[in-house]
C-alpha cells in the first residue's frame, strides 16, 4: 500500500461558499466532481467541522470558485487555514453575491458554478453534497490551478481536516527548509516566498524581520528548522 | 448560464473495473474524487446503463487504474465507446488481479486503486459508489492523464453517457474536419493520429484506406465531413 498514489488521482483548487440568515463563510476544497450530464450535478465533500458545512446544511445552497492557477497562498490561506468562527473572511476579498444569494469570491477566479443541494451522503469525517448547477460562468479565461501545482509548484500544504491530507506528506524532513508551527507552511529557500516578493534563493535568516507566513500570517518565530 | 464552465472543474481520465462470479468489465470514467482521508475514500460516478455498474452493485468492489499522459485513444475506445456485453475487453488489454480479486489495466497506468463499496446514492442517470481504499500503488512515474488533455490535445470526444458531455461540444462545426458518425470522433488534418502513426497534416482523403476510427475502430466510410 502506497496512499500517495491517491496523489495521482486529479483534483482542482476550489472556494467552497455558502450562507444562512445574513451570514456567510467559504473554505477551500478539493474534493470536487461533476458526476451527471442531465442535469449538471456536481458533488462535493465537506469536513463537519466547518463552518461553511453548518451554512450548507441550513440553508440547502451552495457555490464553487474555481481559482486560477496564478492564486497566491495568502488567498488559499484566508480560505483554507482560518476559521469563519473568528474572522469574516469576506471582508478581506473580492466577491459578487449569486443569484441563489451565496457569496462568490471573485479574486483569482477562473469561473464559478451555483447551485442548490439535492441530496447529501454521510462519509464519516465529511458530508457529500450533491448539488445541481443553476448558474455557472467564466470571469477570465486564466487556467485552473490544480492541487498538484498548488503542492509541487506553490509549495502549498494542507490542514489535517482536508479530504487530500496525508500524514506521511507532514513528516518529511528535507535540510535548509523551516516549517511553519501554526499552519504547517514550509519555506524552502530554493523557492522562495514570489507571492510576497521573495526571490528564491533567499535564506530564512534573511528574510525581512516583517515577514510573515503567506498562508496564516505567522511571524517569523513561529517558525522551525526542519 | 455557460455550462462549459464546468470544464474548469478538473478530473482525470480513469477506467473503472468490477466483477462477479468470474465474470468482469471495465470502463472510462472521469468523475471520481477523493473524498475522505480517515479513512482513504474516494466517490465514483457510475452510468445506469453500464454493465460495469451491475457488477459493482453484485459485489460491493470496484478497481480504479489511472492513466497517463500517453494512453493512446485505441486503450480509451476500448473502454470509453465499446460494450462489455458485447466484447471481453479484458481479453484485449494486459490486466492484473487485484487482491480482491477485481481486475486492474496495467496498461499506461500511473497507479491504481482497490477499494470496497461502503455506501452509495443516486444522483439520477448515475449511481455515485462511496469507496473505501484497500490497496493503491505506483506502477510508474509517469504524469496522470487530465480529462482536458484528452479533450483538447488528444482531440477525445466523451460519449453521451459520460457524466461530463456537453450537448454543445458534438455540435461545434469546423472546417476541414471529419467526425465518426460511429462515436463522434473528429479526425481533424492539423493534428493527425499520432497514435495511429499518422502525422500531423495529413488531409482525410490521403489517409490510408485501411485507416480506421482510434476510439471505435469504424472505417473511412463512416465518416462525414463537417
């Protein structure tokens, strides 16, 4: 049994946004598929300790932002590592209200697709919701960030909540990088930090004293050498 | 509404397989996801009409083989465009057994899956097969095919069954283009069929006569000009 070979399975880069009652919240998914033609339904899974789950279940709506591929991790950040039970994460974005209502994120968005729930699955640790489409639209025609270049490429991880976490994934150890002790974040400095104007190259120690983690806003003593 | 916003939504290109009582079928499918991580699980949508779908409601199991880049349109048409009620399509494909006793296309396979079914829901014209993993492994390194570079770099058409057809897609019209009136395939001069050694801008009637369908295997003679 090798789990990263579930790497190989493809999936995008999602926001996830619903509301109920004149509040509202979004996350980050990728557990996201279209599975029918007639009609269009796409089903996507949602940890149960989300916020946005709670917003979903009462109000029976949801939206997708498809994020393109040039999305920096202060957004994948704001929408994957913070909760909406302490900040509201639209005040800090771009986004247009749905014709069903629920917020769509705009910034860096590739499309996005609204829809209403039609059935939902219990799968343990997630819910599966079943929604089919009442409005789907391109904003640009940017290409779709995948994970695996949000992984590979952006050096992006992911909370233990995710549908995609793997523990292995967590505990490599390469040398001359630091890892973030709030949210996980490594900064490699043959890469750099480009979403905040690092250029590779650049060693931890030189980085500017006001540096922060791109994705959870961490300062640099919130970090380890690893 | 723009429906062919959805083909932002990523997917890869899968063949999906199941049996029962010595008796097995396969076949392509692109809407699958991970959907959990404690445990592994991933969703699979899966057509009424396919006969790969009884065996997986008669044995609770089903096989997943990713495909790489280089799956060549004849491996895809086999599984994508032809009936196991007609053919033994294993009989035509190099294949393994699964440890739970589900065959798996080792053929331009990244990697597979081996799961077993721990729950279902209807979404319709599909059945959606909660899956829970029992084995994945690599089998090489090689990059897994997405479903948009099956579409727009391989020229692959979806059958009208898949959960991603687009009704608006069959009925695009360019010049210089023949389509299959078997299953849709366009043979289009600019590109060629690299898979059947044919070089790009190779005009339809140079074709040799011999020339058959990638995905179906139909003749010249079943194609139309469009």
């Amino acid at each position: 049994m090798n789990i990263d070979a579930l790497f190989s399975l493809n999936c995008g880069m999602y926001i996830i946004s619903s509301g109920y009652n004149g509040k509202h919240n979004g996350m980050i998914i990728n557990a996201l598929v279209q599975v029918t033609a007639f009609p269009n339904q796409i089903i996507a899974s949602v940890n149960k300790e989300s916020l946005t789950l709670e917003y979903i279940e009462k109000s029976g709506l949801f939206n997708i932002t498809v994020l393109d591929k040039d999305a920096p991790l202060q957004l994948i950040g704001l929408f994957g590592f913070q909760t909406g039970k302490k900040i509201d994460k639209f005040s800090k974005t771009q986004f247009i209200s749905g014709k069903n209502g629920i917020p769509i994120v705009t910034e860096h968005t590739v499309s996005y697709v609204e829809t209403k729930v039609v059935s939902k699955l219990d799968a343990g640790t997630h819910v599966l919701f079943l929604g089919e489409v009442l409005e789907s639209e391109f904003l640009t025609q940017e290409e779709p960030m995948t994970y695996n270049y949000y992984r590979d490429v952006k050096g992006g991880k992911v909370p233990r909540t995710a549908a995609t976490f793997h523990p292995e994934e967590a505990d490599k150890v390469e040398i001359e990088r630091h890892r973030c002790t709030v949210c996980g974040y490594i900064y490699d400095s043959r890469y750099g930090d480009p979403d905040s104007g690092i250029d590779c190259g650049i060693l931890f120690k030189d980085l500017p004293e006001d540096w922060v983690c791109p994705i959870c806003g961490a300062g640099k003593d919130k970090f380890v050498k690893i």
